[in-house]
C-alpha cells in the first residue's frame, strides 16, 4: 500500500479555492430543489386538507381533456388554463389567509371574521369568472359539434402530449395528497418522475406508429424512461414497487388518452 501523499498548507489551501465554486453549486442546487420540494408540499397539503381544492382539481382534470378533444384554439386553451390556474391559486391564498388569522388570534375579532369572508369572496369571484369562461369556450362547441375541429386535434400530438403529460404530473400530486407518503419530488408514491418518464415513452411510441424506425425510436426511449427510474431506485428515494406504480400509471394515462382522441 502506497504512503499517503502529504500537501503543504498552500497546497490544501489552493486545492479549497479550486473545489470551492463547485461546493457553492452544489449547494445552490440543492437549495433550489429544496424550494420547490417545499411548494409542491404546500400544493399537496391544500389538496389533502381541502374539499374545495380537490374539487377545482377534479375540474382541471376534465377540462384539459376535454378542449383538447373539443379542438379548442391556443388562444382558448390559454384562458382556460389561466382560468384554472386562477381558481387553484385564489384558492390557496384563502387557507393560507384562513391559516394565518387562526394562529394570529384566539379569540373572536370581527375584523378576522371579515377577512375570512373576503378571502371566501376571492374564490367565489375566481370561480365564477372560470365558469363564464368555460362556458364562453365550450357552449358553441358542444350545441354544434365540428368534426373538423376534433380531426384537426387527432392530428396534432404534440397537443395531446403536453395535455397527456400535465395530466399524468395532477393526477401524481392528487395521489401523493391521498396517500400522504413522502415528499412531492422525494418519495412516496407514485414515484412522479417515472410517471412522467415512461409517460413520454408512451407518447413517442404511439406519435412514431407510422414511422419506418418506430421500434428503434421507442425503444431508445423505453431505455432512457428506465434510467429515469433506475437512478430513483439507487438514489434511495424510491422503492422499486413505487417506481414501477409510477411507470405503469404515467404509461396507461397516456395511451388512454391518445386512444380516446387520436
């Protein structure tokens, strides 16, 4: 066994600086998944907690899907995600407004009253502007059906893809949410990278159908949605059972959907 290598104190003292930038980017790094670990746990903890908020989660659900299949524009598909967004997020702001004022005071105020009423009063106002919205987008497609319109968005996967994946990414939070285990980006199950991994797998598999080298396109990104769930199993943050929940559940939401429009 060779002695070990003795460094001057410059030495170790140059060798520090030099590690020094990457320790900072590591840490940086990990500070920024650390912040949005922390927002999807209040995302989750809303949903848990809140009837409301499974409800308008349930709608974002519906809704999705169904512009696509209705073949609303870009334009329309952006003020009913926006819409949906709005709704989420007053929502939100009224527990966390809700929350605040139960740790603040302990006893009857009026004016705590009146703030609760308010922060209700901004859902109800979010909702109810949602609700013309979609009626605003969705009534003339559903009173005169265009065949046209749906043919149009059977033919654009790209669309289905982007709605397939958002989909998948809800429907991981909302059973995160029921289950309760782990953390939104560590654990827990399903495991949501998988999920969204083999999600892709599946989209690209049934976009490239037609293609001359359709098995090799999908099986280049099986392998990669497999290493997706590979490195989840060795970092330690998922078991192989839900990873596996993850993979399945990202595949089927997929090619359901892409069965049911395309």
């Amino acid at each position: 066994m060779p002695p070990p290598v003795l460094r001057s104190r410059d030495e170790t003292t140059r060798a520090a600086k030099r590690a020094a930038p990457f320790s900072a980017a590591r840490r940086e790094a990990s500070g920024l998944v650390s912040s949005f670990n922390y927002a999807f746990e209040g995302v989750i903890y809303v949903v848990r907690t809140q009837r409301n908020m499974r409800i308008h989660f349930l709608v974002a659900l519906a809704v999705l899907p169904l512009g696509v299949a209705l073949g609303v524009t870009r334009i329309e598909m952006l003020a009913l995600l926006l819409s949906v967004a709005f709704v989420l997020l007053m929502e939100m702001a009224n527990t966390a407004l809700e929350m605040t004022i139960d740790v603040a005071t302990s006893s009857f105020d009026p004016r705590a009253r009146a703030a609760k009423d308010i922060a209700a009063g901004m859902v109800l106002v979010s909702a109810v502007t949602a609700l013309f919205v979609g009626y605003l987008v969705f009534a003339p497609r559903l009173q005169h059906p265009s065949q046209r319109a749906i043919n149009s968005v059977r033919h654009s996967p790209v669309h289905l893809t982007v709605i397939a994946i958002a989909i998948v990414i809800l429907v991981v939070i909302a059973i995160k949410a029921y289950f309760g285990t782990g953390s939104p980006l560590r654990g827990g199950i399903p495991s949501g990278h998988a999920a969204v991994a083999f999600s892709g797998w599946a989209a690209i598999t049934l976009v490239t159908h037609s293609y001359e080298n359709q098995v090799l396109v999908s099986t280049l990104a099986f392998v990669m949605a497999a290493l997706v769930a590979q490195t989840r199993v060795e970092a330690g943050v998922h078991s192989t059972l839900e990873v596996v929940y993850g993979g399945v559940l990202g595949a089927l939401i997929t090619t359901a959907i892409f069965q049911a429009l395309l």
